[in-house]
C-alpha cells in the first residue's frame, strides 16, 4: 500500500501548483508588466508565497510525511520514493521554524525592490535602491536566526541555495582558486601579448543578434516548444515544469559578448529543467539538485562549449554570414581570442573565465560583512569601489557599474553567488569525464553537433532533479567530490595558449 505515499505527492502537488503560478506572475513581472503594476504585483506574490508555505508545513502534510515515511522504509534508499520523503523531511525540518509572516513580507519587499531597482541602475544612483536593500537584510538576518545557533550568519541563506555547505566550507575554495588564479592573471598582464577585442565592440543590428543566438541555442538542445525568450533588465531563465521552460537576454548593440553568451548561459539552465524527468513534476524533486550544479550547466554552455575553439570552428563562418561587414578583416583566430580576452572588467557578467572567480569572491566578502552588521548599507558603494580596485586595481566609473549591476540583492537571492564559482568547478570536473565518455566530443562541437553531449547530461544530472544531494550526485559521476584542480587546469591551458605563457 503506498496510501500515503500518493496522498503526500498529491499535496506536496499542490505547492507547486502555486510556486509555479508565482514564477509566471515573476516572470512578467520582469518582462512585460507595466511599472503601474508593481503595487499590486508584489500583494499578488505575497499572498501566493505565504499560502505555498502554509501548505507545506501544514498539519496534513507533516502528518502524512511521517506515516509515509513507513511506506519506504524497506524500499532501496535511492529509489525515487524513498529520496521523495527524505528530501521532503529535509524540507520540512527548515520551513516549520519559518513564520507564513515572514514569507508573505519577504515577498512583497523584494517585489516591490525589484522597480526601484532598475531604476536606480539606470540612474547610476544607489540611493534608490538603499532603503529597499536595508529591509532585505534586516529579512534576512531574521531568517538566518530562525536557524540559529550557527557558525557563521551566512550559513542558513548559503544552505537554502546548496544544501550541506557552510561559508566555512566556502572559504577554503576560494583561497586555492585566488592563490592560483591571480598569479595567472599577472602573467597574463605581464605577457607582452595584447588580444584586441574590437572585433566584439562594433555596431550590431539587435535583431540579427537575437537571430544568431536562437540559431545557436536551437543547435545545443534548448526546445523552443517548451520554452521562449524575451528581453528583461538583468537575464534569467524560470519554468513552470518541463512542458515550459523560458529564458531572456538583453543587448548592447555595441558589444556582442552580453547577448551572445547570455542567451547561451540560460539556455544552460533552461535545458537541465527541460530535461528532468516529467515524473518529477510537481513534486519536491522537480527542480535542479542545486543552484551550484545548476550554474555548471550554464557556465558548461556558455564557456566549455560556447567559448571554446571547436565550437567557433563550427559557428563562425556562420556569424560571418549574419554580420559580414564586422567580420570582413577578422579571422577565426582574431575572434577566438578577442571573445576570450582577459581584462579589468567591471560587470561580472560580462567578465572573461579567468577574472570571473573574483567577482563572485568580491561579493561573498560583501554579503558575509553586510549580514553579520560589519558593514553598513550606506557604506556599500564605497566598500564595493575600494575592494573592486583591490581585486583590479582600477574603481568603478558609477554605482550602475559597481554595486547596482546585479538583479540579486534585490530578488532577495543573498548567498547566491557563490553558487557560480561552484558551477565553474563542478562544470570542469563534469568536462573531463564527458571526455573520457565522449572521446570526440571536440570533434562532434567542431561539427556543430551536441547531441551526444546534451545526451550524457541528460543521462547523468538532468534526469535526476533533486532527487540527489549536489556533492553526492558529483560523486556518483565523476567518482570524487568538489575539486579545484580540473578547472584551474583549465583555465591554465587554454590562457597559457592564447597568451603565449610558459
């Protein structure tokens, strides 16, 4: 009998039901809703999150959890069932020491920061973004202390984005990636070797960029049947099960690099929710195992694939055919290396692969401080300025390209960022054994062909969702757990053949 095992699956159904009507309320939010709306947005979000909670941690739930629990306790502790109750305990254990209060607040203020936010970005004025900033921290700690005692304040936000890791654990990471990666970018400074990038800082027409990077995202695997793209303020991709799955992108028409690997880096995500199994829908298990193995598919595509020499093998001559005139006197080589040219750029996510780390390393040691009331919200700006110049040695010019450059903080997403760093590593790790898997797999993206590789993937991470804990579902691939040494050799080779470095 498995009663209450199909009656669990029925309610936990039923939250994201209203977790997937609040994603699309979102979605328009940052795509089409006229600025009039955001009052009443950020009531509609509110009241939507407070009732998804309260289902959750409701007395019928909790109730039917533990009778099921007894359903699968002889099952194999890897089968679907048994990992659907365990991850729902898991679950349940966080968001009952969480007030419906509380949520429903959350809500309404990080909606209602979101406008005031772009519009403070596009002021350069981060006085209009300040007061919001404040009532998310002070969200924030409190939500933090539902959990206490802790190690450090950062640690329950850090878990709710990548289960089983502590700024502790963070730490460590870091310091081995900037003990090597600095170094390599003083070599690369100190090469003598200079990389134009003029060939990406042109006049391009939006709508051929947009073309192009359908054409390209279309090839990967990204199924525009179950998805679609707009235009939004910062990119993202959001779904509401596997039957649909959207991105967006924005453009400079006078840099290729944002729209190009953008659209890239979401169809990266977009394709992991496409590919889970639909059995998963709305259960507990339908997302990704973790925002850090959601970002190395994203950084997987966006990088390893769309910034690597196979592919532009493959898609170059067709760039050349949608902007003919930008492209005249550049070849493949030209192009390759200016769309991988290292330099101080302020916006992280236009950042080349080997700076990218410290961006991220920039705003965790921001978070850490402004969470445990080391550093004032006032003081930001400031603090920003002063440690991007000793990251880069240069000041952001204005706030729009400084502290203001991320949607993040005002969704409320405080702990996030890491999460890339993890992405670039486990996407590395990922990378060699795809290559043991796929001995030509440069061969195949040579020929503008991904299928075996979005296969492997959905083999191996996308089915799954969250049925696997991250580090747990590394491990069952690649046999090992999060290592640093895939990824820096990485970036080690490929810099040292593009910069002529010993």
């Amino acid at each position: 009998m498995t009663d209450n095992l199909d009656r669990l699956r029925e309610l936990l159904g039923v939250v994201s039901d209203i977790g997937h009507a609040a994603a699309v309320l979102n979605w328009d939010q940052q795509t089409y809703m006229p600025r009039g709306g955001a009052g009443a947005r950020a009531m509609q979000l509110a009241t939507l999150s407070r009732l998804a909670h309260e289902h959750f941690v409701s007395a019928e739930l909790q109730e039917t959890l533990e009778k099921a629990k007894g359903e699968v306790v002889n099952l194999d502790p890897d089968s679907r069932d048994a990992r659907l109750v365990k991850v729902t305990e898991r679950e349940l254990r966080k968001r009952v020491k969480v007030p419906s209060a509380w949520v429903e607040e959350h809500s309404r203020v990080t909606a209602m920061a979101h406008q005031d936010w772009e519009q403070a970005r596009k002021d350069a004025q981060f006085s209009l973004f300040a007061p919001h900033l404040e009532k998310i921290l002070a969200l924030k700690r409190e939500y933090a202390n539902f959990f206490a005692p802790f190690d450090h304040i950062y640690d329950p936000l850090l878990e709710d984005y990548e289960p089983g890791m502590k700024a502790a654990d963070l730490q460590p990471v870091f310091a081995r990636l900037r003990e090597r990666q600095v170094p390599l970018i003083q070599a690369i400074m100190e090469s003598g070797v200079t990389v134009d990038d003029a060939p990406v800082r042109m006049e391009f027409e939006e709508q051929k960029q947009w073309d192009f990077g359908v054409e390209v995202i279309k090839a990967f695997g990204y199924d525009f049947s179950r998805g679609r793209q707009d235009k939004a303020v910062h990119p993202f991709s959001t779904g509401f099960g596997t039957g649909d799955v959207r991105i967006t992108t924005r453009f400079d028409t006078h840099f290729l690099n944002p729209a190009l690997f953008g659209t890239m880096h979401e169809a990266g995500h977009a394709m992991y929710e496409q590919g889970v199994d639909p059995q998963l829908e709305r259960s507990i298990l339908e997302g990704g195992a973790s925002l850090g193995m959601h970002e190395s598919q994203s950084r997987m595509w966006e990088n390893l694939v769309g910034r690597s020499r196979p592919f532009w093998t493959a898609f170059y001559p067709r760039l050349q055919k949608t902007f003919p005139a930008q492209t005249a006197d550049v070849d493949l080589d030209g192009f390759y290396a200016a769309i991988n040219k290292v330099g101080r750029t302020f916006i992280r996510v236009d950042a080349d692969e080997a700076t990218y780390n410290l961006h991220i390393m920039l705003r965790f040691e921001l978070e850490m401080a402004l969470l445990a009331g080391e550093l004032a919200v006032n003081d930001l700006p400031q603090a920003w300025d002063d440690k991007f110049e000793t990251f880069f040695g240069v000041r952001p010019p204005d706030d729009a390209q400084g502290v203001l450059q991320d949607v993040h903080w005002s969704a409320g997403y405080i702990g996030y960022f890491p999460t890339y760093s993890l992405g670039n590593l486990i996407a590395a790790q990922l990378w060699e054994k795809i290559h043991v898997d796929i001995p030509d797999l440069e061969a195949q993206i040579e020929q503008a062909k991904f299928s075996d590789l979005l296969a492997w993937l959905r083999e191996n991470i996308h089915q799954h969702g969250a049925t696997f804990e991250p580090l747990e579902l590394l491990e069952r691939v690649v046999g090992t757990g999060l290592d640093v040494e895939p990824y820096l050799k990485y970036l080690e080779t490929k810099f040292s053949e593009i910069y002529s470095l010993a």
